[in-house]
C-alpha cells in the first residue's frame, strides 16, 4: 500500500474517532505492526511517524520513536541489499554478453538472444522488476584488412562492436541518487559519466 495511501487513511481515521479517544493510539500503533509483519516497511515507517507527530507523550508515541529507528536500520539493509543485486545482474548480464561475441564475433541485437545458452536463466531484471537499458551499434563502421601478402584494405564493418548497458534506479529516470541512482556500463566498464556516450552516427545498415 503506497505511504499517501496510508496517510489518507490514517487522516480518515482521526476523522472518524475523536483524538480523545484513549484506544485510538493503540488501534494506529497495531495497524503499524500489522505492517511491519506484512513486509511493507516503508508504510510502518510513515504511520509509526504519524503516531509519534500526533500521541508524543502515549506509550505508543514514545514505542514509535524507538521503533522508527529499528525501521531505518531495516530499510538500509534493504537498499544495500538491493545495490548488491543490481550489481551482480549488470555483471552477469555483462559476461553473457562477453560469451555471445566470443562465440559469434558481435554483441546479440537483443538481450532476448543471451538466454539461456549464455549464462542467463531469463531476461534481466531489476529489484523493482525493470529492465535493464541495452543498444547495441558499431563503433568502428570501417576496419583495416591485411591479406597474406600485407597489404592492407579498407573493409566497411556492420557488425555490433559495442554495447550500452543502463540501469536507471528505482525510479526507472534519468538521474537520481540512492536506490534512483542510474549505472551507466560502456562494453562491459561501469562510467562515472552522468550520460552515456555518442553513438557514432550515421550507423550502417545491416
């Protein structure tokens, strides 16, 4: 259930029972149990905030604050946790793509092509059920040839040499910081670069 959510039916709540209800603190500080138990920290946090904004002095008040803390700690892990993951999907998918152009001379045209046969059991997601932002193209649209002799010619080259890779956070935007922070991945190397580079245009026909 979204925080808003949750505080409009808190704010609905304090509407229909009168704030000297004495069991009104209690029923609030239960529902956010109920949320902790149910997974939806975040939802816990924001009513556990409510209580303690409106019942300072009650037990429940006071029991919030302690328990906001033990919630921040929760969420942290959480977020670390999550960093963690996506990490370990971008370099997994980056090696799968390593073994497609070993075996094949060129990154796939599509994520679709690395699964199964190339490390990946299915199709790349984030934590927060994203995908993960792939375009292929080619970099170096000619190439120098050598034949046996050594001679060397000039061959035109439509074959995907290079790749972006991005994850765009939490948020699924540009930008961001935290769990929104975006992971930007040129040919298998995570940039510092808030954008990605220019793909060479005009590119080849293939």
């Amino acid at each position: 259930m979204p925080i808003l959510l949750i505080l409009l039916l808190l704010s609905l709540a304090v509407v229909g029972c009168s704030l000297s209800d004495p069991r009104l603190p209690e029923r609030l500080y239960e529902d956010a149990l109920a949320l902790i138990e149910d997974g939806k920290t975040l939802e816990a946090r924001a009513l556990m905030e409510e209580i303690v904004r409106r019942f300072p002095e009650k037990p429940e008040g006071i029991s919030a604050r302690q328990d906001i803390f033990m919630l921040e700690a929760i969420l942290l892990r959480a977020k670390e946790a999550e960093k963690r993951q996506v990490r370990r999907l971008i370099q997994a998918t980056c090696d799968a793509l390593k073994r497609y152009r070993d075996r094949h001379g060129e990154y796939p045209d599509s994520l679709h092509k690395l699964v199964p046969d190339y490390g990946l059991d299915q199709l790349p997601l984030t934590p927060w059920k994203h995908p993960l932002f792939y375009r292929p193209y080619v970099n170096f649209p000619t190439e120098h040839v050598a034949d046996r002799r050594g001679r060397t010619s000039i061959r035109n080259n439509t074959r995907f040499d290079s790749y972006h890779l991005a994850c765009l956070g939490k948020d699924l935007r540009p930008g961001g910081e935290d769990a929104d922070a975006d992971i930007l991945v040129v040919n298998g190397i995570i940039i510092q670069e808030k954008y990605l580079p220019p793909i060479p245009n005009p590119q080849p026909n293939r």
